[in-house]
C-alpha cells in the first residue's frame, strides 16, 4: 500500500492527485451519502435521542417542583440544544461526504478523504486481504470494508470516518455509506479478480440493522 500526499495543489481529475498512467482506467468514483453518514457514523439519531431524553427528564423534574409553567422554561433551552446540536452533527457529515471522493481503477482502490486537510490513500489489490459488504436492504446504502494483507498498517484518526465501524484493532479503510453499494462491490470484485487471482476479493455480505 503507498502513502498518503496531502500536499497536492491540484487534481487533474476529482478525487486523483496525480494522472493515471497509462494502460490503468478509472472504473468507478462515489461518495458517502451525507444523511447515511451522520446517521452511522456521527451517531447522529443517538445524540438526537440522548438529549431529547434529557430534555424530557429535566423537564419532568421541574414540573414536579414548579408546575407546567416551569417545566417549559427548562424543556425549551434543551430541545435548542438537541435541535442544535443535531444540526451541526448533520452539517459536519456533509462537509465530510462532499470532501471524500472514492475510486475504483483497474489496479488499485483510492480515497481521497478529508474536509478541512486533503488527504490521499492508494491500495492496490496486491494489499488487499479480502473485502467486505453491509448494506440496508431498504435503501442499497451500505459500506465496502477492505482488510489489508499482514503488515499494511494505516492510522485509525488518519482514516476516521472512512473505515469499517466496530474494528478499531485493524483499521480497515472503506467506502463508508455509499449508495447502491452491493453494484460498486461487483465492480471492485470483478476489477480484482481481472488484474489478480491472489489474493481473492470475496464479499459477505451484511445487513445493516435498522435503528
């Protein structure tokens, strides 16, 4: 797997630091859907959840010690905080999704990631171990999930949120909530298995359970 280059001044194409060279052809581009990305994530249904809980319970409380009158004083200043705070989660994930481009070429996966510093990583196939797929079966939202050969290593903070929930132990990077996600498997499948026999990129698919 080669580094990074987070020091480009420009793309001749989106999401490609540097020309493909030639022979090697872009397959497929795609980026997370910005609703599915804060809502995996960003957490951003739990910490819309949490507060309106809290809301609730404060305002329980005050009512109890001063009736309707001041149970709305306290459930108004923490419904703006949840209502807030949700919206910031939501603007944040969007910045995230419109700034990460994904690409699938004939050699190699890239993930060109990063709001506020671009940052990019190439994987050729030759470092992929196998890959993985979770979808909602409601939408075709989901996330493909490579996990790399022995001795590839990549930073968990570097790749955060690109990269498979719940395997904080093995960084794997991922297309994080991509739509019509089981069609862009096939395809980086497929690309795989054309430029190598070994190792063998075979998905299993998961569904993704609804919250």
């Amino acid at each position: 797997m080669s580094g990074h280059d987070s020091d480009f001044d420009f793309e001749p194409q989106p999401g490609l630091p540097k020309p493909l060279p030639e022979g090697e052809d872009l397959l497929w581009q795609g980026s997370p859907d910005p609703v599915a990305l804060a809502r995996e994530a960003f957490k951003a249904n739990w910490v819309l959840g949490y507060l309106l809980i809290l809301a609730v319970w404060r305002a329980s409380i005050a009512f109890q010690a001063g009736g309707f009158g001041q149970s709305v004083a306290v459930f108004l200043p923490y419904l703006v905080l949840a209502l807030a705070a949700y919206g910031l989660i939501r603007l944040l994930a969007r910045a995230v999704a419109r700034a990460a481009i994904y690409s699938i070429t004939t050699n190699r996966v890239i993930l060109r990631i990063g709001a506020a510093l671009q940052v990019t990583w190439t994987v050729p196939f030759t470092k992929v171990a196998s890959a993985s797929l979770s979808t909602r079966p409601m939408t075709g939202t989901g996330t493909i999930a490579l996990e790399l050969v022995p001795g590839q290593h990549i930073s968990f903070l570097a790749l955060w949120p690109h990269l498979r929930p719940g395997f904080g132990h093995t960084v794997q990077p991922a297309f994080r909530c991509i739509p019509d996600a089981a069609q862009v498997a096939r395809i980086l499948s497929d690309a795989a298995q054309t430029r190598i026999n070994e190792p063998v990129v075979s998905f299993t698919p998961t569904a993704v359970p609804a919250e």
